[in-house]
C-alpha cells in the first residue's frame, strides 16, 4: 500500500475496531494521537507509539485528520460538541455505525463548526484492518477523500463512494442484507440436508459453488433492473414460484421451518397477481422498493406500465 507516513493522524474511540484503525496507522509509519473515554484502553497504543490526548480537544489539535470511531452519532455529538473551536479547518471521518439521514446530518453539524467531513464504514473485522481485505467505505466531497487518500491506505482498501454522505451507510446496510441473505438460504438448506443425516460440513462446499454460481448472474440482471426490461432468458417468474411451492411442501414434509420460503413466495406471488409471472426473477426489484403498507390491487391481467 502506498500510504504517506509523514501525517499525523488521531483517532478517538478505542474500542476493538477503534484499537484496530489506531495500530494500523502505526504499523505505517504515522505519528497517532489516540483518545478514549477509559483512557486504560490505550495502553498498548502507547506502548507501540501512540501518543495519548488528555483531551477531546487535544486530540483534535494534534492532526489535520481525525477518525471517530465510537457507539453511535449521539456520541460523536457528545465528545465533539465542547471542542468546536478545534473543529475549524479539520477533517473528520467518521467510521460509526448509523443509518444516512444521520451521516447526512452530521455533515452539515460538522460544516457549520467549519469542519471538512466524511462518512465511512468498516466492512471488516478488527484482525482485517491493515491489510487488502478490509474494505474501508468513504461517502462526501471528492477532494476531502483525495486529500488524505494515501493516509487512508493504511487501513486497507479504502474506496470512495459519491459525494452523498448517506453513501456508506446505505451501502452498509446494503451489505447485511446481502450476507445474513446468503447465510439464512445457507441455513435453510442444511435444515433441509440434517433430515436426511446429511451434515453441514458435507453440504458447505456445494452451498459454496451454488453461491458463486448466483453471484454470476448479478451484472446482467443489474442491467434488467436498471433498464426497468425483465426479460425472461433464463426462467419466468411463475416458474420460479412453482418451485419456491416444492420448497415449502417439502420443508413442511420433513419438519423444517418454512417462514423463509412463505416470506418469498408470498413477494412472488403478488407479482404475479400484478401481471409480471412471465418476466424474470429481477422484477421482483419493484416489491423490494414499495414498502409494505403500500402494495396496489391489481385488475385482473393488468401489466405494469412501460
């Protein structure tokens, strides 16, 4: 990685992830003021180097670029919020969980104090951090990433989203649901296979192959999704809800919970009803975006507008 090592950088928040960020900047080379409510926490930081900030404020005045890794926004607002003379001019990034109407509005707190401000979030665990396969998110103006991109790199593989704040977060959140999606049909599938005395262990790799298979078919049905044009090349949705039914006959043939597979079914099937069994599984882009308590009625055969 190609990071600066002359830039001094301060993180505040030493929990695990917050440890983790402080020791890769270290391992890089950049001089690191760390800050903790429980001050003992930085104890092996300080140990390898760190220098520890008797205050928030010192903190923030001892580097251009703050990381802020704690609890939650409140937090943030909190530790920050008596230090707003040492806000001006600084860059903050902000690598705490929560959803983009805060990220957004923690861009504009942050302006109004005089304060260059960006969004993250670690899609990582702590032993990750400092190498390529910790993907670090970055969402808000170009220019403030780009201006500590190379200070950034310590941390993995840093990538800018847009200058929408709200970017990494939704992004986040866009990344849970695709892995608890994969895991819970993972699950499913191996309640299905123990009926039959067939381990997990035995059913991992060919769940593996299935997933990578799936995984194949994004880029062109991103482009059907995109287009709003659901052609059906590979399977027509109704055929596909016939096959979510044998799913679910045989889960309840063998005592197998068959929540997972009804959620599905019924999300086809009102697609369906909406004139759209004859068009691929994409379509279903469209139950995902309306929310629950606004799904129209149908006129019988009626199809969606073009």
């Amino acid at each position: 990685m190609n990071s600066r090592t002359d830039t001094p950088v301060t993180v505040i928040g030493l929990g695990l992830m917050g440890r983790a960020l402080a020791g890769a900047f270290l391992r890089a080379g950049h001089p690191t003021t760390v800050w903790n409510r429980t001050a003992s926490k930085a104890g092996r930081l300080v140990a390898e180097g760190a220098r520890p900030a008797p205050t928030v404020g010192d903190a923030l005045g001892a580097s251009p670029l703050t990381i802020i890794c704690v609890t939650d926004y409140q937090a943030m607002y909190e530790l920050l919020g008596a230090s707003d003379g040492e806000l001006d001019g600084k860059t903050l990034i902000n690598l705490t969980s929560g959803d983009s109407a805060q990220a957004r509005e923690a861009a504009r707190w942050a302006g109004q104090r005089g304060a260059h401000y960006l969004d993250g979030a670690v899609m990582a665990i702590p032993s990750t951090i400092g190498t390529a396969e910790a993907v670090i998110l970055h969402s808000g103006p170009r220019p403030d990433f780009e201006a500590h991109r190379s200070t950034l790199d310590a941390l993995g593989t840093v990538t800018y989203l847009g200058a929408d704040h709200g970017l990494a977060s939704l992004y986040d959140v866009a990344g849970l649901a695709m892995m608890w999606s994969v895991l819970n049909a993972w699950l499913q599938g191996t309640a299905l296979l123990r009926t039959a005395g067939v381990d997990a262990t035995t059913y991992a790799p060919f769940a593996r192959q299935i997933a990578a298979t799936v995984a194949e078919w994004l880029p062109g049905y991103a482009e059907q999704i995109d287009s709003g044009s659901f052609p059906a090349e590979v399977s027509a949705l109704e055929t596909d809800a016939r096959a979510m039914a044998h799913l679910i006959e045989e889960s309840e043939a063998v005592g197998v919970n068959t929540e997972l597979p009804k959620l599905i079914k019924s999300m086809a099937d009102r697609s369906i009803a909406a004139g759209h069994g004859g068009e691929q599984y994409p379509v279903l882009i469209e139950e995902f975006s309306r929310p629950r308590n606004d799904r129209p009625v149908p006129a019988p055969g009626s199809r969606r507008s073009r």
